[in-house]
C-alpha cells in the first residue's frame, strides 16, 4: 500500500540543484525589486530554467512564460522560424539564441528574455558548436541582447550540462539585471 506521506525530496528543493536554486533566487529577487519581469525559451535544459524560476517566492510577479524549443519543428511552431530560416542550419550559435531571446521577449510582453541553445550529450559533431559542452546563450531586453558562449568541461554527462546551461543561462540574466552584461 502507498504511503500518504510526501517524499523524502518533497520541500526541500526535490530535483533543483542548490547551485540551481541559488541563482534562480537570486534572480528572482532583483526582478522583483525592480518591478521587472522575463520569459524563457530554452532548448537542451528542457524547462529546468523556468522550473528554478518558478520554484522562487513571489514567481507570478517576475515571471511571464517559457518555451521549451528543442526541436526545429517547435521553434517553427512557436519562435517565428520558417522552413526557409532552418536551410543550412549548423546547430547552437549566438545569433541564434539572440533572435529566440527577442521573439520570445516580443511575444510575452516581458523585460528580458533568456535563451540558450547547446549540445548537451553524450555525442555531438566536430564543430565547436557540437560539442558536447558548448551552450550559446543570449538575454534580450529593449536596449538589445547580451549573448554569451560557454564551455562546460563536462564532456558528454547529458544531465551535468542541463543543469550546467540552466545555471549559465540564469548567471548572464543576472549580469545583465544587474548592468554587469550590456545590452546591444
């Protein structure tokens, strides 16, 4: 017979990482201060970006929506891609993540949008945009898009650079939040 008791990870962040969870917070937090709100379209992380950030206090306040965008056939659907703009397609990039961040931000009415595009693993292809490690991210807002690149030096742990992406992801939403990263 099941148990009515709730899990043993039920309250104390459950599937959130503590690195995770910190910056999510953190986030939250001088979105909240600041009257100011963001939207989410992420690919590899698979919602674990919105997920730490509606695992916050005060979430409906800051937080406007998020995609998860995968596949090319959902950034068609819901990012504004067509057919066309899919034609030699050569994986993650800056530009690419950018134009995801500015759709998604226009889209959802928010203050900033962040995104990010990878190879999570365990394969990948030859080019530094594949490998498994590599994440391009972008935070678009009304003066511009911040975008970074980053390489995990986790090799091919799937999960170790979903979590990884997200973090990076929240970090550069941080930077910019804060004025460290300029938009441009």
């Amino acid at each position: 017979m099941a148990s009515s008791s709730s899990s043993s990870s039920a309250g104390n962040g459950g599937f959130l990482t503590l690195e995770l969870r910190a910056i999510a917070s953190e986030v939250a937090g001088l979105l909240r201060e600041r009257g100011e709100t963001v939207a989410v379209a992420e690919t590899v992380p698979g919602g674990l970006i919105s997920a730490a950030l509606l695992a916050t206090h005060g979430a409906s306040k800051i937080y406007k929506g998020g995609l998860t965008l995968y596949t090319l056939e959902s950034r068609i659907a819901f990012a504004g891609w067509t057919h066309e703009s899919t034609v030699g397609y050569t994986g993650p990039t800056p530009a690419i993540v950018a134009g995801l961040a500015a759709h998604t931000r226009a889209t959802l009415g928010a203050t900033y949008a962040v995104s990010e595009s990878g190879t999570a693993g365990p394969t990948g292809g030859e080019t530094r945009n594949r490998t498994p490690g590599y994440v391009a991210l972008a935070v678009g807002g009304e003066a511009g898009t911040a975008t970074r690149e980053v390489e995990t030096g986790l090799g091919g742990d799937r999960e170790g650079n979903m979590v990884a992406f997200a973090v990076e992801g929240l970090k550069l939403l941080r930077d910019v939040v804060r004025g460290e990263a300029k938009l441009g």
